[in-house]
C-alpha cells in the first residue's frame, strides 16, 4: 500500500484505529485464487498482500464515504422512527389509553408466557416478549427526563398513557410493538405505508423489514461498517410490491434497506429529499464504491422510488374507504368466528360468518371485490356471542350486504336523534338499545346521507 503523507497516515491511524480501518482496506487485498476453504463463506479468501496500485488515501476515502452514508441512512431512519410513533401510537389509542399495558389489545404470540424447560434457558421463564418489552418500557419512563414526560406526571401522575409512552420509545422499542400488535392493526399501518399486497396490508412483511431496518440503525449507531455488510437480519422477499421488486435479489446487502426506506418515506413523508440526496450521493462515490458491492442492481437509478417526483398513484374510491374503514375499530373473518362460535369448529364457524353476511346482519368492509373483509367490532356482543341485536336490526335495515360503504357511511354520521352523535358512538358506549334502532331507522323507511 502506498502512503503518500506518512504523518498524516499516522494521525489517522491514531484517530480511527488500525482495527475499524483495516475492514476498510481489506477490498484491496489481493484474493487467493481457489476453492473457499469455508463453504459458509464462498467469496475468496484475502491475502496479507494489496493490490497494485493501492493508496491509503482511496481506504480514507471509502471510510468517509461509508461515514457519510451511515448519516444518510440515520435520517431517513428518524423519519421513519416519528412515523411509526404516530401510527402505533393512533392505532392502539383508539382502543384506549393503556392498550399497550392490555394483553387483550395485543399479538397473543406476544403476550402469550413461554414455557422453557432447558435450564439454561429459564432466564425468561414464565414471561412473554411482551413483559420483557413493558418492564423496559417502566425504566425508560422512571428513567425519562424529556419535559412532557414531567409534565404528565406532575398533572395526572400514573402510568403513561400510549401516546406518550410511543414519544419516550427508540427505535427497537417502536419495532418490537408494532410487531406484537394484532394482525389487522399491524396491517393497517402496513398499507397506510405502501406494504399491501391485492389491496390488503402487508403488517408480516412490513414487520420483518423493521427489524431489519433497527438492525441498521444499530449499525449506524454504533460506528460499525456498513457500505459492503452482510445483512443477517433480513427482511422478507419484496416481489409482491412492484416498486421493491427489484430490490428483493439484493436483501443480504445495504440496497434493499435503503429501498425500503425509500418505499416508506414516500408516503410518510413525501416531501423530504431523502431519496435525491441518497442518489447522488451514490453516483457520486461510485468511484470510491462499486454500487454493486453494496447490492445495487444495474440501473438502479432509474427505478421509480428514486425519482424526487414519483408520487404513487391515489385511487380517490379506495382512498375514501380506507378512510371510513380506519375509523372503526376491525377485526379479520377468523377472530368474528371465535367470538359468535367460540365452541364451534371453524368451518362451523366460517359457515355462520357466510349466512350472517348473507341476510345482512353483519357489516363486512371490502375496499375491492376479493380482498380481505374487515369486520367493525362494535357490531359484536362478545358475553352473549352474537351481533348486537340493535346492531344487526339496522345492518338489515341498511341492506350491508348490498351497499356496504353507504352503510359504513351512515354508522359514522351524525343524527339528530343522539344529540349530535353517531350511532357508532352509541353502539360503543352500550347505549344503542333496539328501541333506539327503531327510531332512527323505522321499518318502513332506510335513510342513508349522500356520499
């Protein structure tokens, strides 16, 4: 290796360490020829010798090009860090405010208590992912100095509320929650983040990536190098959504995750330049990294997510029914099964959804012909396991089978019958009596506002 500024080189050396820096100048060690004596490891072998030509200036180099793009990747990564907080923080706030202290409320492979029976393994025995998570969540609140955290405490004292607690997490606790949420809620977010799959979110897909994407951000965070890692924590394949496609060949390198941040970013936070700044910053250090040591595939530029001006395309129907959907609460056809068969087999119990939907008792929310039917859970008395019966009085009136939106349309709008309210805000509050269904939808008359 050449050494243009010895006294300079030294100082670097003092700065950096040999060790960090050595994993910067091994590309330029000159590979053994032959078999890989480590069949876990195929790439050839290095030798103690450089390659012709090797500068310690060019190992410089790629170290600040490495620096620069860990600093890239931490802003995008913040970003996505507040988006996830909101959504999380929404999505279980509407149930209540300590949801995320309420097994009910959560994952049951979250909050289900493991039973270990090796030894060495009983550190955690009789707890779940989810105990592990809230006693972290207890220490950073003691632990908390941020003022809103004083503030809450000195007013109402207590336990932090979702909202709050959301505001205090990192980025692993963030990940870890979002992937102990119920299915439907995890999906929810997915989609709202550019994860779905025919029209549905993809809350598995969109959970796996952000384990990957802490993964990174640990890197980032402590120093380690990133530009040519092998990932180990991956995410899932990526074929399934058009703008990542190409990127699902490339999972074992930094491309795929910066892709994903990319996807993600366009829809939480269309107006950042992240995506630009990321593009030029490659192209402009290709000199100093190959791309394709990073897992970039050829053209990699001209794919839509790095264009500053890709918007995706808002269907406006699908766009007004995510909105209604999301202002219930929901759950998927097999949790309606558990809860008015709970006993029952689960063809018993799919055949009961199916008659049920089929007289227009029960509200079922498609937002396309074939995809997955979300079902509002304030139709449901789950100590009686049956629809409310008001509930259902005006789902048939309403004829949910045939005109499912208008329906959805009409629980959320006000009448003047309820002082202003909603019948969906009766029907939560236990106060929608079939009396009351009468009144505000007589026998002879189905009114339904205009959409």
């Amino acid at each position: 290796m050449h050494i243009d500024d010895e006294a300079t080189a030294a100082q670097n050396l003092q700065n950096i360490g040999y060790y960090r820096l050595s994993g910067y100048w091994y590309p330029y060690r000159r590979e053994i020829l032959g078999p890989s004596p480590d069949p876990k490891f195929p790439l050839l072998p290095r030798s103690s010798i450089f390659k012709p030509n090797t500068n310690f200036k060019n190992v410089i180099h790629l170290y600040e090009m490495d620096r620069k793009l860990k600093l890239l990747v931490l802003d995008g990564l913040e970003r996505i860090e507040v988006a996830m907080r909101f959504q999380v923080g929404h999505v279980l706030g509407e149930g209540h405010a300590y949801a995320h202290c309420d097994q009910t409320r959560l994952s049951s492979a979250f909050t289900g208590v493991t039973d270990v029976e090796d030894p060495l393994e009983r550190e955690g025995w009789l707890t779940s992912e989810h105990a592990k998570w809230l006693s972290k969540v207890r220490r950073q609140e003691n632990d908390s100095k941020e003022e809103f955290v004083k503030h809450f405490k000195s007013n109402y004292g207590g336990a932090l509320p979702v909202w709050v607690v959301t505001e205090i997490l990192d980025f692993g606790g963030i990940s870890t929650l979002y992937g102990g949420l119920k299915q439907n809620h995890r999906d929810q977010i997915a989609e709202s983040l550019g994860f779905e799959v025919q029209a549905r979110g993809d809350g598995t897909s969109l959970a796996s990536w952000m384990k990957n994407l802490n993964f990174i951000r640990n890197t980032c965070a402590h120093h380690a190098r990133l530009w040519n890692k092998n990932i180990t924590v991956q995410g899932t394949e990526l074929d399934e959504i058009p703008d990542l496609k190409h990127a699902s060949v490339s999972r074992d390198r930094i491309y795929a995750s910066l892709a994903v941040i990319a996807h993600i970013l366009i829809r939480s936070c269309p107006e950042a330049t992240w995506r630009q700044d990321v593009r030029e910053f490659i192209i402009q250090s290709s000199q100093v990294a190959e791309p394709a040591r990073m897992g970039f595939p050829d053209n990699w530029e001209a794919e839509r997510i790095w264009d500053p001006q890709y918007r995706p395309k808002v269907d406006p129907v699908l766009s007004q029914r995510r909105k209604l959907r999301n202002k219930f609460e929901c759950i998927q056809s097999s949790e309606v099964g558990l809860l008015i068969s709970p006993h029952g087999s689960r063809k018993e119990a799919n055949n009961m959804v199916r008659s049920l939907r089929s007289q227009s008792s029960l509200l079922a929310l498609q937002l396309e012909n074939g995809s997955q039917a979300y079902f509002p859970l304030f139709q449901f008395d789950p100590d009686q396991k049956r629809i409310n019966p008001a509930v259902e009085y005006i789902n048939q009136r309403l004829e949910v089978r045939k005109d499912p939106w208008g329906a959805a349309h009409w629980w959320q709008s006000p009448h003047d019958s309820l002082e202003g309210n909603t019948p969906l805000h009766s029907a939560m509050n236990g106060d929608l009596t079939k009396s009351m269904a009468q009144i505000l939808i007589p026998e002879s008359s189905v009114e339904k506002p205009a959409r």
